[in-house]
C-alpha cells in the first residue's frame, strides 16, 4: 500500500461526508459553512467525537445518541463512494 493510498484512505470519507453535507444541506437552504453538525430530527448538536465519518456512524449503531433516531442511509452514500476513488 503505497503513502497516497493510505492518504486516500484517510481522507476519503472526510470528503464524501462533506459531499454528503451539501446534499442535505443546500436544498433546503441551509448553510454549510457556519453551524455546527447536529440531529436532522432533534437538532441536538453533535460532539466533535461524533464527526469522525463511518466511524462514529458504528460507534453509535446507526442512530443519534440523543433522541435514538435511527440515522438515513442516505447520509452514507457519498462517504461510501468517496472510497471508490
Ligand atoms: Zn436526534
């Protein structure tokens, strides 16, 4: 495994979560640069151990650790296709 494919590993899903972020985010008129990352059900603001992508979605089986919704699949997609670059 060469440096630039441990890099990619490393950082591909930082970057499909931020994808993922747009996606939600911009059709409904929310910003993305300032605001902190919370529950789309019960806005409770998220902890920066929660922001790590794919990682804290297991850590925290799948659902938000306030309100117990289970957390959209949807959220996932581009974090998991930022891996096939
Ligand atoms: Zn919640």
């Amino acid at each position: 495994m060469t440096l630039q494919n441990i890099f990619l590993l490393i950082f591909a899903p930082f970057i499909g979560s931020f994808l993922g972020l747009l996606i939600m985010r911009l059709p409904s008129g929310r910003g993305v640069i300032f605001g902190r990352s919370q529950c789309d059900c019960c806005g409770t603001t998220l902890y920066a151990r929660h922001l790590f992508p794919l990682l804290s979605w297991l850590l925290l089986r799948r659902r938000c650790r306030h309100c117990g919704v289970a957390i959209d699949w949807l959220a996932l997609v581009p974090r998991r296709h930022s891996f096939a670059w």
